[in-house]
C-alpha cells in the first residue's frame, strides 16, 4: 500500500493544488510511483477521461505533473455547481442528479464507500498518494459531516501539510486559528505547516515563522515563493478574468458568463505571439475584437438571457454583422442556434429562442454526452478555412444534442464515439449524422469539442487566419508547442518546491505517517 501526504490549506485559493502538483512531480522525479487524489472537488472545469468519466481538471493537472494518465479514481466526487444553492452531483465520473447544498450534506457520507475503494485502489498501484483537501479543515459547523479535510486524513491516515497564503495578509492568524480551531486528535496529523506565495525577504519573516512554531508546537516545512509558472487555475477563483492586457495585434474577447465552464479552453490561445485575451462581462468592454468566443456554461438558457439583457447578446450580432469571426463552445455553440428546447427540464424546461447565428436546434436531452473524440476537419469555410484537413483530437461534456434546420451549414460529426474518427463535411440533401459535434455558416462557428485549440495545428491555422486578415503574417517557427511547455512549466515548479521547501523532513514525515 502507498504512503500518503495531504495538503491542506486554511482557505479557498491557498495554492493547495499547485503544490500538489509540484510534490507529485517531484516525487516521480526521483523515481516514485505517484498519483493525486481529490476526494471531493467542487469545479466547473472538468476533463473527460480515455474511458469517458468526468472529473475535475486541477487532479488532471496533477495527474500530469505525476507523470501519469488521468483516472477517474484520483476525483471520485465532482460537484459542478448549477446556481448559487445546488450542484450537479458526479460520483464515480458519471452524474447521479442535481442536489441542493442542504441535499448533498445530508447525503455525502454514503459516498464514503465509494472514496475509500478509489483510494485503496490508487494505492495498491503506487507507491505515494499526494492527497488535496478543499477550502478549510476548519469549517466548525461542517466538521462532523467532512469527507474531504480531517475526516479524509483520519479515515486514510495521512500525515498533513497546512499551507496559508500571505499575500492575502494575515497568515500567521490564519494558519494559528485554522490550528486552534481543530480538536486535539485533528491537531495531530497536521505535521508541518506551509508559507505560500511569499514576496520579499525571507530573512525578515524568520522571527516571525519562530513564534509561529512556538505558538501551534508545528514546525514549518518552507516558504514558498509567489511564482510565476503557468499552470490551470481554480475555476471560480482565476486571476485570468481580472487580467488588462497592453495593446495586442490580435484582440480575442472571451464572454465570461456567469457560470463559465472550461474557460481553460482557451489558456492556450494566450501564447499567440502577439494576440491578447480579454474576459468581458459587460457590452461596454466588448470594443472591437478581431474574435469572439463564447465558452460553454454549467447552465446555457439561464447565460444566454444574462447576455440577452446586459447588451452583450446584440453586441455579438453587430461583430457578426460586420463578418467577424465568432466561435461558440459547447454552451456557447447552443447559444449559437436559432432554438434551444429543454423538454425534460434538465435546466429551465421549455424553448428559447437562440441568437439564430447558425441554422440549428438544440435539443437537451436526459443523459449527459461525455467522450474522447479525435479526427480531422474537411470543407470548412469562412476566414478558418485553412483548418480543413487539419487533425484535432479533443473531449465532450454536454446535455443534449444539436442538428441543423437547413442545409448548406458544415458539420462537425462523429458517430462512433471514443474511438471513431471526427470529421467536418457538407450536408447534402437534408442528411445529417447521428450526432452532431459542431457546424460553421460564414465566420460562425460552433463545435462541441473542448480542448480543440490545443493542437498546434489547429491553434496555428487560428492564429494564421487572424493574422493575415489584418495584413500581418505568423511565422511557423513561433508556433506554440502545449505539451512541450507544459513539462517546462511542471518542472519549473518542482525546482521552486526543492529550493523552498524542506524535502527531507517531507519525506520522513511520509515514512513515519499516521501511528495514532
């Protein structure tokens, strides 16, 4: 059975999944089996596994950095909120219905079983398991009811490492309150505590990590600098929607919708040499960007109406209008359509008209579409034509179906699933294929498919096309390798790890583990 190490953190946005992700690396950098594991995750970006379950991209981060493929058992419960009181409930990568806050507390602990065979499982294959807490283990009126913090290391028997954030300010009150706020028999797995995203002198912090140590009879296993690397971001918490940027060649405009989903879509796109990306939330930023790109949305009818009544929605017509090229995914393609119908209620129930950009209907349906798909485009028009032939491989997390009304609009199909090849071609004759992934009209285009701008292809011919529309040119060399970087950036992180914190106490604490 693996040893264990779990990071907890006194908050939300502690650093908790960078640093898992950076001891995951580190780990099998120096020869160990490692695999991550989030028993609860609460998220709207979420991964489509090879075996076509859902589950929380900051584990498919780590799953990465860990050198391994993706599992589902590394994030058996995945919550995606659906409004400000429910979630729809994933267990096991498959959803089981949408519950209320007050729904879900009272119903979690019969998941126990189902975390601890994911775990048990994940452990018989490797020799650590880097465990991620959620929010703060010292959430005093859900202590009794925790499957996630304290309760998950007392049932795995995992030594922790308590991380605070100081550039938030007040992270000594934090990391002594969060301390004090534990019971006595809690106190005693925390087995180091964790300064993160430290700006400035070390040397003035020490008296102060001293007295800390003093205080809460815990040592501190390192300071961790605020760093710069690249990696994905909680959803909810992203410093990506508040970034300006300088003046650009290429101005993307992403709508960021209240309930945005898999905005990381698009983090790819910032490595376009010479494009910038903007998240706008209100008509009077939208300006007058060279693309749009509605993403997709954890509730579609309820995003469309909130641009329909903040101007956003006429402002998207009028960039249309003038030709400009506008992409929709997942979500954002279903807005994109002239019908959108909810006859069994999955969101809101009955029809809404769509923004009539593409000659199709969207129709939600009860079981939710989630596949890996792969394969190439072929006729495509408009300014992106030069995709055609270009391969892309990607994943499908949808309710519902859509299919065109009319002929002459292109299709993105694929009817064997996982392992069939996706292809774009031309309806004829009012045929259609059994599943539709994505269609194009013009400079309109809609697709299913998150992860499609990852292929350096497919992000080349993008950048291109955008380019060339304003008589500039994008040179092959400059092109942006994805999986290239992202090592790079994963072991930029390990290196920061090593240098800050105390890897040897680290790895006795993980030997020692539990004996309580």
């Amino acid at each position: 059975m693996a040893k264990s190490l779990m990071i907890q953190g006194t908050m939300s946005n502690a650093g908790k999944s960078l640093l898992a992700a950076g001891l995951c690396r580190i780990f099998a950098q120096d020869g160990y089996s490692v695999a991550p594991f989030k028993s609860q995750n609460m998220a709207l970006n979420s991964f489509i596994t090879a075996d076509g379950h859902e589950m929380g991209r900051a584990q498919v981060v780590q799953a990465e950095a860990a050198k391994k493929a993706p599992d589902i058992r590394m994030n058996p419960i995945l919550l995606k909120p659906t409004s400000d009181k429910g979630s729809q409930v994933i267990v096991g990568g498959s959803p089981i219905g949408n519950l209320t806050a007050s729904e879900y507390f009272k119903y979690k602990q019969a998941l126990i079983p189902e975390i601890l065979n994911a775990y048990e499982s994940l452990s018989e294959e490797n020799d650590i398991i880097v465990i991620e807490g959620a929010g703060s283990p010292a959430e005093i009126n859900l202590k009794q009811m925790d499957i996630v913090n304290m309760g998950l290391a007392q049932m795995v028997k995992a030594p922790v490492l308590l991380a605070g954030d100081i550039d938030r300010g007040g992270v000594f009150a934090s990391l002594f309150g969060t301390v004090m706020l534990l019971d006595e028999v809690e106190r005693k797995y925390i087995k180091g505590t964790i300064i993160n995203k430290f700006r400035g002198d070390v040397e003035i912090l020490k008296p102060g990590l001293h007295m800390l140590e003093e205080l809460i009879h815990i040592p501190v296993a390192g300071v961790v600098p605020y760093l710069s690397v690249d990696l994905e971001d909680e959803d909810s918490l992203s410093d990506r929607f508040k970034r300006r940027r300088a003046a650009v060649l290429i101005d993307i405009a992403v709508i960021h919708l209240p309930r945005i989903a898999n905005f990381t879509d698009f983090n790819v796109l910032e490595h376009i040499e010479g494009a910038g990306i903007r998240y706008v939330e209100r008509v009077g930023e939208l300006g007058a960007p060279d693309l749009i790109i509605i993403p997709g949305s954890k509730n579609t009818i309820a995003d469309l109406k909130w641009m329909r009544e903040n101007g956003l929605e006429a402002g998207i017509l009028k960039h249309a209008a003038q030709d400009k090229p506008v992409i929709g995914i997942c979500g954002g393609y279903q807005m994109l359509c002239e019908v959108i119908s909810d006859p069994f209620c999955v969101e809101q129930g009955g029809h809404i008209r769509g923004m009539g950009l593409l000659k199709a209907e969207t129709v939600f349906e009860k079981e939710k579409t989630r596949t890996r798909v792969n394969g190439t485009f072929s006729d495509v028009g408009g300014i992106f034509k030069g995709l055609s032939g270009k391969s892309f491989e990607g994943y499908e997390i949808h309710m519902g179906q859509t299919l065109p009304i009319r002929n002459r609009n292109t299709l993105i199909h694929n009817s064997e699933g996982v392992s069939g090849e996706t292809s774009l071609s031309t309806l004829k004759g009012g045929n259609c294929p059994e599943k539709s992934d994505g269609m194009c009209s013009g400079n309109i285009y809609g697709t299913y498919v998150h992860g499609i701008f990852d292929s350096e292809e497919v992000l080349f011919e993008i950048a291109q096309a955008l380019m060339n529309r304003k008589g500039l040119h994008y040179y092959k060399d400059t092109a942006f390798k994805l999986k290239e970087y992202k090592e790079r950036q994963y072991d930029l992180l390990a290196d920061a790890l090593r240098q800050s914190l105390d890897m040897e106490f680290i790895y006795r604490i993980i030997e020692e583990g539990i004996n309580i």
